[in-house]
C-alpha cells in the first residue's frame, strides 16, 4: 500500500517541537548532539559548542543533489572528537578530585567500527591524550600499523595470535608503536618466548585474568569461570614463574581483565575493580613491574534513555563510571604503599555509537484499520457477522475486556467455520472487518479513559501500522534484530506536528525477522508513534546511536549491500563541509561476495536468451533489451531505488531557524 496524504493537524493542535523531544526521550539520550527545531526539522550540533547547528533534512537534500540516494550513514566525526573528550575529561576530573598523579590514557578497540575514516578521526584528535589501539585478529594489526604516525602509539594485542601475529605486533615498535602483547591463555606463552628468542627482542607483554564475578547485562558472561578468555588466578601464578624462570620477567607491563560490554549496572564494576586490583597489588609484589592497567571494555550507552539496568541502558554516567576507577585503584595503591598504575580503558562502545546516523525513507504502508466502517449486516447473512456487528455497536456499554473477549472469540468462531466450508471467503473477509473495526473502537475508548487493563496491554502492538522502510536490518543495525537492542528512532522532518499512527518498522528483506518492534520513545515501547506519510514529500526516518558494532556485523540477508556513507564536519564556522562521500555498494559488488562473477553472469544471461530465441520463446530486440537491464541492475543499488516519475524533490530550502545550511 503506497503512503497516503496524512490529516491536517487541527488548529486547537497545540504540538510543538518540544513534545516530540520529550516524546522520543531525545535529550534523555543525545548528550546533547541532537535537537528537535522550533520549525519541525531534526537539528545536529556534532561538536556540541556554540556552532550553530546543522539542519539534517537540508543536509539530506543536499546530499541527494549530489545524485546520493538514501538510505544514507551519516558519520558525524565532530560527535567522535566529542565523545573523546567527554571521556577524557571524565577521567581527568576523576584524577583532579582524588589526587591520582599517573595518567589516564584511552584505548580504542577497533572492532567496534574498524572503518578507516573513523580510526583516523579518533588517532587524529586523541594524539594529545594518548589515545592507543586495541587489536584482536592479523587483519585488525595490519590495519593498525597502517594507521599509526611516528608518536609511540600505545598498541593492545588481544585474541588468538600464531607466529605471524607475534613477530609481527613485537616487529611493529620499530614503526613507531608501543606492542603490548596480552597473554589470554596460557598455552600462549611458549610460542611468544620463542618468537621473542628468535628475533632477539626484550617483548611488552600483558595478561588478561578471568575474574570470578560476572558483568551485569547481555555480555556479564565474559567475566567468570566459564567465560571465553582470561588466565585462573592458578594460571596466573604459574605464567608468571615461567616468565621469571625464562628472564622475561621484567617484560610484564600490564593487567587487563574485561566484564562484557554494555555493562548496565555500577555494582558490577565496582565488585571487577575490586577483584582485579587485589591481582595488581599481589603481582607487583611478586616481582611484575606491572605499569599498565586495562579496566577493558563495558562502558555502556544509555540507548533507550532511562537510566536503568536494562539490557538498552545503564544505571550510571560516564563521570560516576569514572570516578569509580579512579577511586578503587587509588585507594587500593595508598593502602599498599605502590605507586599508581597507568590506567587504560577500551570503551569503544561510548566513543564511536553517538557518532553514526542512518537515514532512510518509508517506502510503503500497511494498516489493519477499516478505510470505512463496515456496512450493515443485511438480511440472510451469517449469524456470526451479525454478533460481530452487535458487540461493535455495544461497545462503550459494556466494559472494554468483556467487549474485547467477544470479538476474539466470535473471529475464532468465524475461522473455524471457514476451515469447515461453512463461511465463503466473503463472509470471512466481512467478519474480519467486523472485527478489526471493533478492535480499533476498544483502542481509542481506551485512550480516552487513560487507563489499560493488563489483558489489553498489547492492543496497541497488535494494531500498530507497518511501515516498510527502504533498508536492510540485518545489513544495517543486525543488533536490532539479533538481540532487541533498543535504538533511537524519530522522524526528521514534521517534529512540530503530533504524530497520530502507532507503528512497527518493517525492512525489504523477505525475512519475517527484518522488523523492529522494541523503540525509544515515553508511554508503550512496542510501537513507535509516526507521522501519516504524504504523497507528495519523502517520510524520513533516523536511526541513532549506530556507530558501534552496527556496520561490522551486518550481514548481506537477501543481498542486500552497504548504504551510502556520508562523513560531514564543521568548519569553525559552523558551516557544513561533506568531508567523505562513499558509494553504497552495487549489485554486482555483492554478487562478487558470493561468487558471481558479473561478467560470467551476463555471459550466462546471454546464452540462455539465444536458447529462447532458438526455441521461439524471444525476440532479438527483447533479448537485447533484457540484456541492457540486467546490466543495469547489476551497476544500480541493492536497494529500492523510485523511478524518475515518483520519486519526489526533496526540499533543500533553508528554514528561518538559526541553521547553518549548505
């Protein structure tokens, strides 16, 4: 069903831009880099000072008069310089108010967003805090390297390594790094000593413990005895005398230990800082001269705004998270008479996820609202149609559940009759009408009333419109599907009209998983309130808070590729500058991922259409034609692309907001 022209708000509407705000949670979660406009549009302030901010629809228009189509991945590097800064400067409060004198440095894991542009942008303005990288794989190494500047960078070496991987990070101090090889496992460790033999090198070298206590949240399982990585406190002593007994003893310069990402309550960190500085203190004691320690990764995001320990959330700031680092590290050194360790964090997560926005259109809708109430039962219908069409018109007179029970119940009757042979597909198409029209009288009694029986609590799921949106989930945000993270979801355009459709999101695949049904907004949290679509203006809508995991893990479900990227920046200002425009991938790009040569394709394409001419099946001139199209689709967009005759104009014209626009 195409969108359809959406009803004027009334004139007593007193909707302004701040409802939609407070609806959608915005400043709960944007820290502050996302406003909703007086006039309607999405406003963006990446750096978060006093540039003006950046109109997102008019920067999306913009972009698409450059012949970029959405959907689009905006990548707002000001957001990443921010986000550094808002950690930074957490730590360094932190250390200012208890008196820590060793420095705080961050570590950037680049599996969160390994994307080459973001790692430039975050090594660029991290020099002067000493931002370091953390790999985990040969591929994430040579990456790193590539990327590193003369400055000794601070390099964390995590995951399986084989010879190659050794040789190579010890190989990597004379590039201008600083390797620490982590030992996870210790089985590691005698192929680590004979490379460092072999090559004659004095290796930096770390390990990781597995704590006892567990994380809290989806990942609290990378913490415990179970979990995947990480020495035993036995494994721990033993690796240590062998280091001892090897010479290598003085090489051991940090501890590392890592609870999960996305830790959602302070308690169990706290319980981690605990554990592990008892480790620090006792290793130094046993002769490690340990200067590093990792606290890793679990900084949480608070995607959905509440400031829980929900799975979406955390019950913390980065502040408290910070001062609590701090805090157990310096008071567990004062007690022990050792000096302070440098403390390092991997919080990829609280970096990079501001910093990504993806844009996109809806491309259709779908409603289970009658467009008209049904007619009257007439004489010789069904007994059932007519009950059906009875406890409608009783609705109000008796109470909501009991009204709501009836219907069910009177459908199922209907079903079953049907199966029997006892209803035509009319009649059962007249019953359902019945019944959705009275299912949607019960919802809007219901917000009336302003209360909602327990039983009735998902009515407004189960009635919710679909809107087909011109992306892949499990291409672009797979989290969203995978495990039901919750992000950030509102439209661009339109935040000063009310919006008055109760929505669930369908993507293009042909998955029945390709839906988001878990959102970000204040009230019900199963549907997602919407604007009607017009036909005579694109309906965008943003996703945010994907700037981590999201792209890495995307998947090609129904071939669906990469989006258009867009790196934006501001000058000092504040004027836009599209820093990077990077092409979506092509049809025949993602065929090449699974083996389809395209030219080998098209050859195929053209032997079996000669085989159809020969049969009589084919004209020449449409075998040509079919040819032209396949190569085509095979330069064109995985995604749906409108033809030139009903794709709308979008509006670049400037708003009388204080904006800055292209």
């Amino acid at each position: 069903m195409q969108p359809t022209q959406s009803t004027p708000s009334t004139a007593n509407d007193s909707w302004t831009a701040a409802d939609s705000a407070s609806l959608y949670r915005l400043s709960s979660w944007s820290r502050g880099h996302f406003q909703a406009g007086a006039k309607g549009n999405l406003l963006v302030s990446p750096s978060g000072d006093d540039r003006p901010p950046l109109d997102l629809q008019h920067l999306l228009g913009e972009v698409q008069r450059r012949g970029v189509q959405t959907p689009i991945l905006f990548r707002f590097d000001g957001i990443l310089r921010a986000s550094l800064k808002h950690l930074v400067d957490a730590f360094d409060r932190a250390r200012e108010e208890f008196g820590f004198t060793a420095p705080y440095r961050p570590i950037y894991p680049i599996k969160v967003n390994q994307e080459r542009l973001v790692v430039e942008t975050l090594l660029e303005c991290g020099r002067s805090a000493g931002l370091g990288l953390e790999v985990g794989s040969k591929a994430e190494l040579l990456a790193a390297l590539s990327l590193i500047g003369e400055e000794e960078t601070l390099l964390v070496c995590n995951g399986y390594k084989d010879r190659d991987t050794l040789e190579m990070a010890m190989l990597s101090a004379d590039l201008g790094a600083r390797p620490i090889i982590v030992v996870e496992r210790a089985a590691e460790l005698p192929l680590l000593l004979d490379c460092a033999r072999r090559l004659g090198r004095r290796p930096h070298i770390g390990l990781r413990v597995r704590l006892t206590g567990c994380g809290a949240g989806r990942w609290k399982h990378s913490a415990g005895d179970r979990s995947k990585f990480g020495l035993t406190s036995a494994e721990t002593v033993t690796v240590l005398r062998q280091l001892e007994a090897a010479g290598y003893l003085d090489c051991l310069e940090l501890l590392h230990f890592h609870i999960g990402s996305q830790i959602t309550q302070i308690r169990s960190i706290k319980n981690a800082l605990a554990e592990a500085t008892r480790t620090l203190l006792d290793l130094r004691r046993m002769g490690a001269p340990i200067r590093y320690f990792d606290v890793g990764g679990g900084l949480g995001i608070d995607y959905d705004g509440t400031r829980t320990d929900g799975d979406s959330s955390r019950n913390y700031s980065t502040q408290e998270y910070a001062n609590d680092v701090v805090y157990h590290v310096l008071e567990a050194c004062r007690a022990a008479g050792q000096e302070e360790p440098i403390i390092l964090s991997e919080s990829g997560r609280a970096l990079t996820a501001h910093h990504s926005v993806l844009v996109t259109e809806v491309v259709g809708t779908s409603s289970s609202a009658p467009r008209l109430s049904p007619c009257l039962p007439t004489a010789g219908e069904e007994a059932v149609i007519e009950s059906l069409a009875d406890t409608c018109e009783r609705i109000g007179t008796i109470s909501l559940q009991e009204s709501y029970h009836d219907l069910v119940a009177l459908r199922d009757r209907a079903g079953h009759m049907f199966e029997l042979g006892q209803l035509t597909l009319i009649e059962r198409a007249r019953a359902d009408e019945f019944y959705w029209h009275g299912c949607h009288h019960i919802r809007r009694r219901l917000a009336e009333e302003g209360s909602t029986p327990d039983e009735l609590v998902d009515l407004e799921h189960n009635l919710a419109d679909i809107y087909y949106l011109n992306l892949s989930f499990f291409q672009s945000i797979p989290d969203a599907w995978a495990i039901d993270q919750a992000f950030p979801i509102m439209p661009v355009t339109r935040l000063n009209e009310r919006p008055s459709v109760q929505t669930i999101l369908a993507d293009l695949t042909c998955d029945s998983d390709g839906m988001v049904k878990h959102f970000v907004q204040q009230g019900t949290r199963r549907s997602l309130a919407l604007h009607r679509p017009r036909t005579i203006e694109p309906y965008h809508v943003a996703f945010f808070l994907v700037g981590a995991y999201q792209e890495i893990l995307g998947d090609l479900h129904n071939l669906f590729g990469d989006t258009n990227i867009v790196h934006v920046d501001q000058d000092q200002a504040g004027r836009p500058r599209l820093a990077s425009i990077l092409p979506e991938e092509s049809v025949g790009t993602v065929l090449s991922y699974v083996e389809f040569d395209q030219r080998s394709l098209l050859a195929r394409l053209r032997s079996r259409a000669e085989e159809s001419i020969s049969m009589g099946r084919l004209s020449p001139e449409d075998s040509a034609d079919l040819l032209r199209r396949g190569k085509r689709i095979l330069r064109g967009s995985t995604y749906f692309q409108h033809s030139p005759s009903e794709s709308p104009t979008p509006s670049t014209k400037p708003s009388h907001e204080h904006t800055t626009g292209l």
